[in-house]
C-alpha cells in the first residue's frame, strides 16, 4: 500500500532532550516536506527536500533540522526542544516538486514540557 | 514570497445547503491551487486540485473556480452532507522552480448543521 510513515504518533519530552520524528515513504517521490499544524495557523513548512542530499529551509525552520540521504526517509531532528516547538507535525510527499498531490503521513503530536 | 488569505475562518451551514471558501493569493506566477480536507484527528487528503490553465472543475459535489485575474479560487460544496464537517486548506504553488514551495491558507473549519 502506497503511503507516508511517521513516527512516533504521540511524543512527550523535556526541554533541551534531542529528538527526531522520523518520516518514511513507499511511493519512490523525489519531493518531501515537513509541516506543524498550530490552532488558527494552518500549515506552516519548516524544511523540504526536492530529492536526495537536497534540502531548503521552509517559512518557520528556526529550531529544526532535516536529513535526505535517501529518497525514501526524511527525518526531522530537533537539536534541543523548547517549548514553542509543541505542535503537531506532519510529514508530506509527492512525486515530485509541490504542484502534484501531496500525501501525508498520520502526524505526530509533540509536546515540550 | 507567496501569500494565501482564506475566508472564512468558520462557516456553519444547514445540512443539504451549500458551502463556499474562498481563498486569494498574491503571486501571479502560482499555477497549481489544491484543496485539502482535514477531518477531526486524521490527516489532511486532498479533495480537488485546479492548475491554472483551467477555470473550473468539478468532482461530483464538489468544485473549484479560478480566477486567474483577481487572483482568487474557491471550494465549492452543494448539497452538504454530516461527513463534509472538516477543516479544509487551500494553497497554492508555483512549481518547476528551485525555491518552489507550497503555501497554505490557515483554514476554514466547516460544520454542518442537522
């Protein structure tokens, strides 16, 4: 079945504690992003990826890294957590560049205490 | 860069009415405008599409205009239904192009009334 693996689904960590949200898909897309849903804020990107060893800072990347050293994976790290950084994140991709559908993956619900 | 306005941010309609979101974005070279629909606790799916050589397409219930002048485009829902209360995202993009990115309005959540 063609689709976006992310995970964990539920996170809760401490201030300062490296973590990494990881995103996997099937489907061989060159393209791949990452989002953070916050109330009243809709879908912001933090990075993405046009395709292996590429990526590109998105509208809010303060705070977050990523990787792309296969097409497949593309995790997101958070170096040290802050507080402002509980969201809900979602993974994308799509076969390639951002005009064609998006797919995403199941989100993941952070919290920073 | 671009930008993406989308009104309204709420919108409560009687079950079987329609529904209409409406949404503007400032970068005249956009050419690809989705419509994405995000029920509650799952993941946003796309509903519509539109590239901007078209100025309008349906999909049963469901349908998008584009105004390629006025840059704005809008969702259209007739006859709504109980499983049509989401929240639905618009966006648009450029695309071919080494900074591309996708840009998302913030959202109308939609409920339908019994």
């Amino acid at each position: 079945e063609a689709q976006v693996t992310q995970n964990p689904r539920y996170l809760i960590t401490v201030t300062g504690k490296k973590l990494t949200v990881t995103c996997s898909q099937n489907m061989n897309h060159e393209y791949m992003s990452w989002y953070r849903q916050d109330p009243g804020l809709g879908l912001r990107q933090i990075y993405y990826s046009m395709n292996v060893e590429v990526t590109d800072k998105g509208d809010v990347p303060e705070g977050y890294k990523v990787s792309r050293k296969e097409k497949r994976n593309f995790p997101l790290i958070l170096e040290s957590p802050s507080p402002n950084q509980t969201s809900l994140y979602f993974c994308a991709s799509s076969i390639r560049v951002t005009n064609e559908k998006l797919f995403f993956g199941s989100g993941t619900q952070l919290s920073v205490l | 860069g671009e930008n993406v306005e989308q009104h309204p941010s709420t919108l409560s309609v009687q079950e079987g009415d329609s529904a209409v979101i409406k949404c503007t974005y400032s970068d005249s070279a956009s050419n690809y405008f989705p419509w994405y629909k995000q029920e509650l606790g799952k993941r946003p799916q796309l509903i519509i599409d539109i590239r901007s050589n078209v100025g309008e397409k349906k999909d049963q219930r469901i349908a998008v205009t584009l105004n390629k002048t006025a840059k704005h485009f809008s969702l259209h829902i007739t006859e709504t239904q109980p499983e049509d209360s989401a929240v639905y995202f618009c966006a648009a993009s450029i695309g071919w192009n080494r900074d591309d990115k996708i840009i998302f309005g913030k959202g109308t959540r939609l409920h339908i009334l019994p």
